[in-house]
C-alpha cells in the first residue's frame, strides 16, 4: 500500500496555531446561552429540593422544578441582552 503525499500548497503551519489545517472550533453555545442555561437549572435544583424536603415526594419536586426552569430561563433571557 502506497500512501500519498499531499500537495505542497505554499503554506505553512503558523506557530500560533494548535495543529496545522485545523479551523477553528465553535462552541456549541455561547457564553451567554450558557450563563442562562446554567442559571435555570441551578433555579430547578433549588426549586426541587426545597418541595422534596416539604412534600417528600419526587414527582412533586419534579413538577415544582420544571415551572422553575422555565422561568428563570425567560427571565434571564430578558434581563441578558
């Protein structure tokens, strides 16, 4: 098996750069969707621990958590912008 050299195109790997030919990689979200994101589940969690430590009963800290994220999610959303 015979393995190709690729074409010489002139240029050449930057010292800057992580790994020659490699573009550079976006995040999956950003910072601020992040912030958000991050902020609603930290809402949720608190929301559902405190209806756990009420009702001990998870199906209703579940159902007081999802009201929470919800929630906080709009809220931030528009306080962030």
């Amino acid at each position: 098996m015979r393995v190709r050299r690729p074409a010489a195109d002139g240029n050449t790997p930057c010292a800057k750069s992580r790994s020659p030919g490699a573009a550079r990689r976006r995040g999956l979200l950003s910072l601020r969707d992040a912030v958000i994101l991050a902020g609603g589940l930290a809402a949720a969690a608190g929301a559902g621990v405190l209806a756990y430590l009420v009702a001990r009963n998870l199906a209703a800290a579940a159902l007081a958590a999802a009201p929470a994220f919800a929630g906080t999610v709009t809220f931030l959303n528009t306080l962030i912008d």
